[in-house]
C-alpha cells in the first residue's frame, strides 16, 4: 500500500503531474537486470531486420547474375543457328544439325543444333547453356528456290504433259490438273500458295495454302489453308474421290517465300559480255581467264549462247577432247560440255540454242535472266536456270531435258497442238523452280513461238550441280519465315 505525505502545496501539484506507468517505470529499471529483456528484444528486431535486407540485396544480386546468364545463353542459341544457316548456305543438302560446341572467349556453349526439314521450309532449333541456365531458339527458313526441282511465282497449268524426278514443286499460286504418276522410288512433294488439284498418285506430301483437291492418292500428309476436298467430299457439285495415306491438316497458316525482284542485279559487277551472242567456246574462254570462283560473267540487255557450228553435231568443249558427239539430223543439237563454276547473267532474256552439259563432277554453270529464258527443243541442259521473266521452250515435238535447277517466274503456256507428235517429250533434270512474277511481253496476244511449252518436259533434280552453285546464288536464299525462343522440351 502505497502513503503519500504532503509536506507542502508544490509537493501535492508535483505528485498530481506525474503519470503512474512513468513511476513505475523508474521502479523497474532501478532494478539490477531490468534493461536486458529490452536490449535483446531490440537486438532480436535489428537483426531479423538485417538479415532480411541482406537476403534481399543477396536475392537482388543473384537474380542479376541470372538475367546475365539468361541473356548469354539466349544470344549463344542464336549463334547455334546463324552457325547452322552458314552451313546450310553452303550446302543446302545438310542436314546432320550440330553437336556440343564452344566458341572462343564465351562462356559456355552450345549443346545442339537440330534441323528437320517440311515441304516448304527448314526448322533450326539451337540449345544453349551458359553456368547451368539454358535458353532455346527456333526459326523456320523457307526453302531456297532451286532446292525445288520446280518453283514458280505463277500458276502451273495443264502440267500433265510434266515430268518430274527426284525433286520437289513449288507455285506460289495455282496449281491445276497436276496429272503426273510418281514412281515408288519417286517421293516429292506438292506445294502451292493456292490451290491445289492432284491427279494421279503423289509419294510425297501436298500442301495448298488454298483448298486442296484430291482426285487421285496423296501418300503422304495434306495439309491446306483451306478445305481439304477428298475421300467422296463434294465441291460445286463435283465429288473427289481421292485419298490421302497421311495425315490431314486443315485451315493451317502457311507462309509462303517471295520471289525475287530482278534475280540478276547481284551479278551486274561480273566480267562484260559486249556481245548479244556468243559461243560456247567463247563463254567458256572467258571462263577460263576469269581468275576467280565462280568466274561472273554479266550481260546488260539480251543474251543468245549457240555451238557456234552446224547443229548436226557437237565438239568443242566435249570432254576436253574434242570428239564429236553429235549424230546430225538436222534439228539434232550436239552436246557440248562445259568446265569449272560459273554464273551467266544478263538483265534481259537469255536463250541458249544447244545442248550443254557438265564434264564431270564438280563443273556448274548457272544462267539467270533478268527477263524470259528460252531454251530449244532436243536440247539437254545440265545447271542451275533462274529468270525474272517467262521460261519457254521452242520446236514442237523435240525432246529436252534439264539436269539441275530451274527456277523462272512464269512458265510459258503449254502448247496442246504439239501433243499429237510422237515422241513429243521435254525434260527437265534439276530444280525447275518457276516463280510468276511475269515480264512475259504476251499480253493475252502470245505468238505462235512465244511463251510456248512445245512437247513434254521432265526435269530430274541435281542435287550436286546444286550444291556446287549454292554458296554463291543469292536469289531467294533461306528467307526467314519466324524467329522465337523455344521451349527447352523438345
């Protein structure tokens, strides 16, 4: 129990002015030991308060240290595929994809590059890890154009009359009638930035960017922008009745290359060509002292290449030997072959009036017109062909063939009338790649003799004249469809 004496008034008022809880206070910590229970409870609070800072500022640090690594790792994947895309432009046939690789002066590495190649396009995916952060990248590459046997800007028509071996087709528009039966041993595949109608039996795949219509098989897998028309589905009134052994896919987006505006401006700094024509001895000279590879040789307006004798038969560059390979009958062009890798271009058309083939392995020419490419019947061609203009060949009923790669803007209307000759056929060997994008002169009034397709053509892919020109062609090469990061799950 507490007293309280009051001595004097001030004594009173000084007791009335001071709290309770501030005496007992005093009381307290006038008490030996009082203060600790508050000194740690002050220390306990300080540090939680540190540590929570320090775990911050060491959580701040770490993750800094991880978007580094993230950034390393994403931009070391997007050096897995500028890798791979070197690769490919120099031989566009690869496809091995690439193992664990380090490059010098960056930290980590590469853990693999995979390619995997569709109908239109070639996807790259890179795998990357920098200190145990990994990062993936993906791109899909539209095919370059002379990796088809066949690709065009235009439409391709009535192409019964066809023959395709050992490559692909492309249009970037229609695709009508396609009537030609591949062998077993024959796989291509279809694609048209259209649609696309197929007769007879396909081994490969087709892929429309339209609507697919399938009157005879498909072996492989349909895909289509639009609506696949087959197994007794019905069109306008018309039933397909075709079918289809793979997968089908519908109402899928698909992107679709470009073609290349004037596919001769990256040669017009090649060695001039003063004349509108020349022999193949002359261009073949030329080639010899270019003194470069591929030597460049570079026409401003029209070029004509003939034998430079009597087409009855063919000598000069044969083989380096000089022997005759010619059986003359008139029409009946000699084959001449040519040495070396070269590039033959000329902002106008380009027409080449005999045949003319490769020595032996490791020889490649191309020829790639700024306009129309015109080729004569009973010829055998052995390159890469290219034109910004309409493809054509003349005389009716004589039989040609392409070994290589064809790639033209349009191709010329097939001639009907040329049909009913027997033996009326014309080959293509190679990468016929026609892309319409015409500089055709018809105007709906094509001569007899214009723009014409007279006879069959068969065009059997190259592989290896492809390969040997590919590091050094630069129309339509390996465009870039989509660029993403990836999942690290494949």
């Amino acid at each position: 129990m507490l007293e309280f004496k009051v001595n004097r008034i001030s004594d009173l008022v000084v007791e009335k002015k001071s709290p309770q809880p501030a005496r007992i206070l005093r009381f307290l910590w006038c008490r030996r030991g009082s203060a600790l229970p508050v000194v740690l409870l002050v220390t306990i609070v300080l540090s939680l308060l540190g540590a929570g800072l320090l775990n911050l500022a060491l959580s701040e640090r770490q993750g800094a240290a991880n978007e580094v690594k993230i950034t390393q790792a994403t931009y070391l994947a997007e050096a897995g595929i500028n890798l791979a895309l070197a690769r490919l432009r120099q031989d566009p046939g690869w496809r091995n994809g690439m193992g664990q690789t380090s490059l010098p002066g960056v930290q980590g590495y590469i853990q693999r590059v995979d390619i995997s190649q569709q109908v239109l396009s070639y996807r790259l995916r890179s795998l990357a890890q920098v200190g145990g952060v990994q990062r993936a990248v993906e791109v899909d590459l539209a095919r370059p154009l002379y990796t088809f046997a066949l690709a065009t800007a235009g439409d391709l028509d009535k192409q019964d009359k066809l023959i395709i071996s050992g490559g692909d087709i492309l249009a970037l528009r229609d695709i009508n009638n396609l009537k030609v039966v591949f062998g077993e041993d024959n796989i291509i595949n279809v694609a048209a930035g259209g649609n696309l109608t197929v007769n007879g039996t396909l081994q490969g795949s087709a892929v429309a960017g339209g609507d697919l219509y399938v009157k005879g098989t498909i072996k492989g897998d349909a895909t289509a922008g639009g609506v696949i028309y087959s197994n007794g589905k019905t069109y306008r009134g018309q039933s397909y009745n075709g079918k289809i052994y793979g997968n089908k896919f519908e109402g899928v987006s698909l992107p679709f290359p470009s073609f290349p505006d004037n596919p001769d401006a990256p040669y017009t700094g090649g060695l001039s060509l003063t004349k509108d024509t020349y022999t193949i001895d002359e261009i073949q000279a030329m080639v010899n002292n270019a003194g470069m590879t591929p030597a460049i040789l570079y026409r401003q307006g029209d070029l004509t290449i003939t034998a430079g004798h009597d087409n009855d038969n063919g000598n000069g560059n044969d083989r380096g030997n000089g022997n005759s390979n010619g059986n003359g009958n008139g029409n009946d062009h000699g084959t001449l072959y040519y040495n070396g890798i070269a590039i033959i271009a000329a902002s106008g058309s380009i027409t080449l009036e005999t045949s003319l083939l490769p020595a032996s392995g490791g020889n490649a020419w191309a020829f790639i017109a700024g306009g129309d490419l015109n080729i004569s019947g009973g010829t055998s061609l052995g390159g890469v062909f290219i034109d910004g203009g309409t493809f054509s060949k003349s005389d009716r009923g004589q039989e040609s063939t392409i070994n290589g790669s064809l790639v033209t803007r349009y191709v010329g209307a097939i001639d009907e009338g040329s049909y009913d000759t027997p033996g009326s056929n014309q080959e293509i060997n190679g990468n016929d790649n026609s892309n319409g994008n015409g500089q055709g002169n018809g105007n709906g009034k094509d001569k007899d003799n214009d723009h014409k397709i007279k006879g069959k053509i068969r065009i059997n892919y190259d592989q290896d004249l492809v390969r040997f020109l590919a590091p050094y062609l630069r129309q339509g090469n390996w465009q870039i469809l989509s660029w993403r990061g990836a999942s690290l799950e494949q």
